[in-house]
C-alpha cells in the first residue's frame, strides 16, 4: 500500500479498528469505538498501525503506537453500525485482510466542529464529576475514565474519587476488595446539568451516595 510520509500529529484519538476485508477490491471494515463513527466517515486520511497484543485485546482504545503510517481514504460509508472504506494503494482483498486488526487514528484537530450541545466522548473523558449530597451541595464523584453506551444513550464510566482534607489531589475510593469502586451516569440532559471543558468538569444531578 502506498504511503504519505508525515509528521506523526500528537492529538491522534484512535476511533476504531479494521476487522476484515470487504468485498474484493481492497475495501476494509472497520468497527468504530463508539457510536460517533461521522468523524471516520468525514476524514479524508487515517493514521493506521497495530497496538502491543495487551492495547489489543481491551475493547477500549489503547495508547498510540510508534509506528503509523498515513493512507489517504478514497471513499467510506457506514455499513450497520460498521464503516466501509477504500483506502489509496488497496487493490485486492488479500492486500485488505492483512490489515485486519489494525487502529485507526485521526487527528483531534480534523474533527468536524460538534453542533451545540454535542459533545465528543473522546474530550469527555478526563473530566472531573460533581454530583450532589443530600443538603443538594456539589461533591466530587471522579473522573470519567471512558464512556460508553448502552443502546439508548451514552453512559459516563467514573472512577470514584473523593477529595479528602489536607490533600492536594483527590484520592481513589476503594470497594471492600481494595479495587477502586466505578460509577454509570447517563448522559443525558435529565442527569447532566453542565458541561465545561475548559475546565474539564461535569456537573450532574446524580446522588453522591455510593452505599
């Protein structure tokens, strides 16, 4: 496969991975990380290379690998909840199949602009959570680790946090196993109240009660 060389961007988000050829002219498909697909289907180039077999094997994106290559993409389409797309120098199927396995990088900054009050799950997470006690006071639930989705709407996955007295940063909360203890919070308007990512922190209705 023909290659661009570039400079690799150092604000790839890994959007999906090539799981088999398509058809019999090189084409590839690709299962997207989650239901926001429109950015795969809108750049005009992908970031291709393999993860380390442990990156692999999570079903969250993994780090970025050293080693990309930069292919341009002649034409993509959603196919079910999948993304078809051939790819500049991919002719026959063999060519596609080997590439299977593969992540999918695109730069942060080649997304389309989000329409008002959309937001991007990739700058969701990082961001700090507020929820509220019982006297309706902001309290510290965690960080949003990922977000996912359950067929309905998104999902925030939190890793609880609390902030304690005396210490400069939040410290993780920790089940009765010594495992830190996680959150779902829909994201939804019902339960999201604000959302700033400047400041990186989200603010929601959600009980602070983790018992």
């Amino acid at each position: 496969m023909s290659t661009t060389q570039n400079a690799k961007p150092d604000d790839l988000v890994e959007l999906g991975r090539i799981t088999s050829a398509y058809g019999v002219r090189g084409m590839v498909k690709v299962q997207p990380h989650s239901a926001q697909a429109e950015v795969l289907l809108a750049a005009r180039q992908w970031w291709l290379g393999r993860q380390s077999p442990l990156a692999a094997s999570r079903d969250a994106p993994g780090s970025v690998p050293a080693d990309l290559r930069l292919v341009g993409v002649k034409t993509s389409r959603p196919q079910g909840a999948t993304v078809v797309a051939a790819l500049e120098g991919l002719v026959d199927r063999d060519e596609a199949e080997a590439l299977r396995g593969t992540s999918v990088f695109v730069p942060r900054s080649a997304f389309p602009a989000p329409d008002d009050d959309e937001y991007y799950w990739v700058d969701l997470v990082g961001c700090m959570v507020y929820g509220v006690d019982d006297a309706d006071a902001p309290v510290l639930l965690g960080r949003v680790d990922a977000v996912t989705e359950n067929g309905a709407h998104a999902l925030l996955d939190i890793a609880c946090l609390q902030a304690a007295q005396g210490e400069a940063e939040p410290s993780p909360v920790l089940s009765s196993k010594g495992r830190q203890r996680s959150l779902l919070v829909p994201f939804v308007n019902a339960h999201v109240l604000n959302v700033d990512l400047g400041a990186r922190r989200i603010d929601t209705n959600w009980p602070a009660d983790l018992d």
